[in-house]
C-alpha cells in the first residue's frame, strides 16, 4: 500500500521497483544482444547538452521544442541573485536615495561580473557580449543623467531605469542548457565531435537511458521516460539500410515476444521544390481552403508546420484530412524508386509493414522513410517506437555532409506491453534456505554461497525461524524452492528440497543440491 509520504516523486515521474525492473533489465540486455548482433556499440551521450543543439536538430516550431524542453540557465550563486535583484527593482525613480542605492547595486554587479567573465566563472560567449557592453554602457548614462540631480531629469531617468532593468535580462551568466529530450541530435553532436566520419562507415551506435519532456502525463506517457534507440551514420543510403534498420527492431520485438507489434511506414522525400516543399505548399493551399473547420491547433499549423496537421487526432478533423492531397503524389522520381526499393527490401527480409501516408512524425528532421511501430495493451499512447531517415542533420549540426537513419523505443511503454500480455511476471527467489540449529546455519551459508556462484537466486535468512514461518516467507517471496536444512539432513547429508508450487519434495544428496536446483530451475 502506498503511504501518502511528504515527499513525492515529481510529476511524471516515477520510481522503478522490482520485480518490475527485472524486466526492464531483461529487455535492456536483449537489446544488447540482438543489436550486437546487427554490428553495433554503444554510445552514452550526457543528459544534459546545448538547448541549441535540440532547437536546431529538431526543429523550433516542434511540440518538443517550443512547448516540452527542460531548459535552464546553466549558472548559480550571487552573481545570479544580483540580476534578479536588479531585475525586480522596483523603485519610485524619482527618489533620491532610492536611485543612488540602484546605482550602487548595478556597479556591485558589474564589477563582479568582470571579474567572473576573467576567472571563467561566467561561461561567456560571443553574443553575450554585446549585452555586457549594452548593460554597461547603460550604467554610465544613468550615472551621469543622476548627476544631474533627479528633480531636474525625472523622464530620463526613469526611462534609463527601465532600460536597464530590460538589459539585465539579456546579461547571460552561463550557457543555456537543457535535459536531454530525446538522443539523436547528441549521437550527431557526438559524431561530429569525435570526427566519427574517419571511422569505418557505416557508423551503427546504439544508446538507452531516460529522456525529459514537459508532457501532460496518463498511462504510457512520462516526463522522464526511457528510450532505446540506434542510429547509422556515414556511408551508403542504400534503402537496404532502412530496411536492415527496421528488420532489427522488429528482430528485437520478436525475442521479446512482444504481441501485435504493426509497423507503418511512409515517404516524407526530401526538401526540394519538386518534392516536398511543392507538397507542402499544395497542402497548405488545401488546408486554407478547410480552415474555418479546423480545430484551433490545426489552424495554427498551417502557417507554423502544415505537415503536423496530418498528426491530428481530432475526430471531426478526421474526415478533413482524408481528402486532403497526399505525399505520394509529389514524391520527385528519386525519392518515389527509393520508397519502392526500401519496401522490396523489407518484403526481402520478410518484415510485414503496413503504408500510412498520414506518418509524418513530429521532429524536424526527417526525409524519405520514417516509421512507427504501434503495440498492444497500451491505449492512446501506442507507439512503441518511431524513426526515420535524416540525411540532412549532421550537415545541419555544421558537420560533413552525412547519411543517417535511426529509430528510438519508448522502453516503457514496450515494457507495459509486455507485461499486459503477461509477460512481465518475474519471480523474486529461485531458491529460499530454511535452517534451524547452528551446525545448519553453517551448512546453509556455505550452500547459499555455491548457489549463488551457479547463479541462483537465494534468500538466506539472517536468524533461526520455526520451519513453518520461514516456508511461509518463501511463498511470499515467490520463491520456486526450499531447501530445508535441519539437524537430521546436517548428520544425513540428504537435504530437503521442497517445491513450493505444488508442495512435493525429495531428499537430494548435499553434494549434487548445486547440479539438481540449476537443472529445475
Ligand atoms: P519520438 O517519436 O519522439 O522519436 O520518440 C520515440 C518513442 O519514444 C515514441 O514512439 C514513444 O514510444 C517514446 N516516447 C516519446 N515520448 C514519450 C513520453 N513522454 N513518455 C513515454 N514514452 C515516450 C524520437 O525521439 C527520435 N529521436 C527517434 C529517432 C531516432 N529517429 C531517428 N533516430
């Protein structure tokens, strides 16, 4: 039961527990395995990087980055306080003492700031720069507007003051940084950071950990939430590639069991006025022509990102969107023979696929393929995994120009899948030693011990219980078995060892207790 405690996991989060993270280990290691497998390594990127690199990867005009980025001004301590203080001044302009008792503030924090920009304590960069000198040269006006006593100079005054309360706010003390809303821009930054293009192409990395997004959180969608993704860089863009890509997700899914995976696929093609940008611009035509019956959201989008009206789940949007144009149609040569290709290579491979030409996905930067990967169990938040092709991104990042194509799975939501099927039961215990008498506390350490080395799971009580309680604890434990050690089996050398499932037990030599509990494990 849970306690309503002082202190709580924050909103859209949420602690993992076991057993449940037994599973969540099992799915991680089996994606190890399988995308091993594939030719890949991992990649651990930090959590935290440029806000920058997200709003330039994946697109300002984004859900993501307009509305869900953890973002922070990386800076602390007192010289962060003082803006604050100089930026919530609220003086009457016109009074003497209070004007002299701003200036004084504003010098305190200039000097200060010099000599943080000299230390490097201030993380300074160029544009930042202009501010300093903006806020500075701010300083001196208003000095010198005071000196000409107050009474006599009240608008100036007050306007500079403003001003100068307005300039503060651009006096950056630090990088603006953010956690991390999703890894495919850091795997670029980290490609072209470490001239990965001299590597063997391609280059195949894959990376898990948690993700940050200001989300409205329900079932399957978090604020901080997991992720397994992988990406190919550099070489070919062979549509082999995209189909080898996707046949690895779906080879993964497999092992795991996971139940009604269904892929989608679509072509976005590529920027170019023949293209998609000449789809988009007849989209938008069509989209001015419903807009009066469109939601306020979708209206917005026109002008902002028509593509993602497409996205809508609004049921009277519904039927709109049906008759809109559609991509294919304005697919260029190119990029219509290798949709083509990309979907012969999956029939090769024997991944079954379904076309959707609403797929668009709501990150900037893909072109041609993208997919999504929907499962079952999981209610309005379906997609277990989605990616696509990027070929622009790493030249986008100010790297070479780079061929890329990756995908990410929500690791939780495919966990909550699984375990809807039933997959997710995981037993605590193999085996639970109960012992009575000290001669078998002995017995029971060194046995717990060799156990253990073969793997098991052993629960070993730290103090003697009647036999009756500590079988007990074994059933709540889940555990498969007990060895029962009492002064008769210590003398004997024949140990108990009792199935708790359905009760039945056999005595079993001492020596071979190791070999006979691994085998019915
Ligand atoms: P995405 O579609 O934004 O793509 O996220 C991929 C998957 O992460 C989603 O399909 C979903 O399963 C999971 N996910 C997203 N947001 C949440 C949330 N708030 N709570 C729980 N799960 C969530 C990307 O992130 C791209 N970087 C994928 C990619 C890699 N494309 C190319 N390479």
């Amino acid at each position: 039961m849970a306690n309503k405690a002082k202190f709580q996991a924050i909103k859209g989060t949420r602690d993992l527990l076991p057993p449940e993270t037994e599973l969540w280990n099992r799915v991680e290691q089996t994606a190890r395995e399988v995308f091993g497998t594939f030719g890949f390594g991992e990649i651990r990127p930090p959590i935290f990087e440029p806000t920058e690199l997200f709003a330039r990867a994946v697109g300002g005009e984004t859900d993501i980055v307009s509305k869900e980025m953890y973002s922070f001004e990386d800076a602390r301590g007192d010289l962060q306080e003082m803006r604050e203080m100089i930026r919530n001044y609220a003086l009457p302009a016109t009074d003497e003492h209070w004007t002299n008792a701003f200036l004084g503030l504003l010098r305190n924090f200039q000097t200060r700031l010099e000599a943080g920009i000299r230390s490097g304590e201030v993380e300074h960069h160029q544009e930042a720069h202009a501010f300093y000198d903006y806020f500075s040269q701010g300083i001196t006006h208003f000095q010198a507007e005071l000196s000409h006593g107050v009474e006599t100079n009240k608008p100036e005054i007050d306007r500079t003051f403003r001003l100068l309360k307005l300039a503060v706010a651009g006096v950056t003390l630090g990088p603006s940084v953010c956690l991390r809303p999703e890894a495919t821009a850091s795997v670029c930054r980290a490609y072209i950071e470490h001239g990965m293009q001299q590597w063997p192409a391609p280059v195949k990395l894959y990376y898990m950990g948690p993700m940050f997004r200001r989300e409205r959180p329900q079932k399957g969608r978090y604020r901080q939430f997991y992720q397994i993704g992988a990406e190919v860089l550099g070489g070919t863009d062979a549509p082999g590639i995209d189909a080898e890509v996707i046949e690895m997700v779906m080879a993964f899914f497999g092992r795991l069991e996971l139940q009604g995976a269904q892929l989608e696929i679509n072509s976005i093609g590529h920027s170019a006025p023949n293209c998609r940008r000449g789809y988009v611009e007849k989209l938008k035509a069509a989209l001015v022509e419903v807009k009066d019956k469109l939601g306020a959201d979708s209206q917005r989008r026109i002008a902002t990102n028509p593509l993602r009206v497409l996205d809508s789940k609004l049921e009277h949007e519904q039927a709109i969107i049906e008759k809109l144009p559609r991509i294919a149609d304005s697919l260029c040569d190119d990029c219509k023979s290798y949709y083509a290709e990309v979907k012969r290579q999956l029939d090769l491979r024997g991944v079954a696929y379904r076309e959707n030409w609403r797929l668009v996905r709501g990150l900037d930067y893909y072109m041609r393929t993208t997919f999504e990967i929907t499962a079952q169990g999981l209610g309005s938040q379906n997609a277990v995994c989605g990616g696509g092709r990027y070929d622009g991104l790493v030249e986008l990042l100010g790297g070479p120009p780079t061929k890329g194509i990756g995908f990410a799975i929500g690791e939780d939501r495919l966990i909550l899948s699984l375990q809807e099927a039933g997959g997710g039961t995981a037993t605590g215990r193999d085996v639970y030693i109960a012992w009575m008498g000290e001669k078998a506390q002995a017995t029971a350490i060194a046995a717990a011990r060799k156990l253990r080395e073969a793997g098991l799971r052993v629960e070993l009580p730290p103090v003697e219980q009647k036999f009756g309680k500590a079988l007990g604890q074994a059933d709540k434990l889940g555990a498969k078995f007990a060895l029962i050690l009492g002064e008769d089996e210590v003398a004997s050398r024949e140990w108990t060892v009792k199935r708790l499932a359905d009760g039945t037990q056999e005595k079993v030599n001492g020596e071979a207790v190791v070999e006979f509990l691994k085998r019915k494990k």
